[in-house]
C-alpha cells in the first residue's frame, strides 16, 4: 500500500472518529448523560469512579476510547470478512440458480 493512500484512510477514519467524540461531549442530544457524568466526576469518592465518569465529558479522552472501538470494528471486518461493503464489484446475476427452470 502506499504512502498516499495510507495517509487517505488515515484521515478517513479520522473524520468519523472526530464526530463521534464531538456529538458524545458537546451536542444537546447527550446532554442529560453529560450532565450526570460531570456531576459523578466532581462528587464521587473513588478515584477510578471520578476518572471513569471525566472519560464522557473530555472529547480528548473520549475520542481514544471511540478509537479503540473503531479498531475492534474494522479489525473484526478484516479478520472475519464483516465488511459492510464488497471487496469485488457484484455482478447481476452471477450465483444465482433459478428455483424453477420451467415455469
């Protein structure tokens, strides 16, 4: 693979990456979440819990955390052959057997 088309996909994958972890941490839909996750953040007693519940309200933070499942997703795809799209162009008609010759 080249440099060029490395880069490409570098990018690609970076852009959903970004507006997962932008709409998580700043939109009005994840607000009610958000709030509780801030609230739990500055009163919790634990310390796992306080840096737990900073992982919602950081987009820095949580934009690593959106890029490990992104990883596990497009790995699983690679490994498995769970891609969304197909490696080869489909062709009409190519596979399939008619249920009946002779109508």
């Amino acid at each position: 693979m080249s440099i060029t088309l490395n880069l490409f996909w570098l990018f690609a994958l970076a852009i959903p990456i970004a507006c997962v972890a932008w709409t998580v941490t700043h939109e009005e839909i994840f607000r009610e979440p958000r709030e509780y996750c801030k609230r739990e953040c500055q009163e919790a007693r634990s310390v796992l819990k306080r840096k737990f519940f900073y992982l919602f309200t950081c987009e820095f933070c949580f934009s690593y955390y959106v890029t490990i499942l992104f990883l596990i997703i497009t790995l699983q795809a690679a490994l498995f052959g769970l891609a969304w799209l197909p490696a080869r162009p489909v062709r009409p008609g190519v596979g399939r057997q008619p249920i009946h010759e002779h109508l």
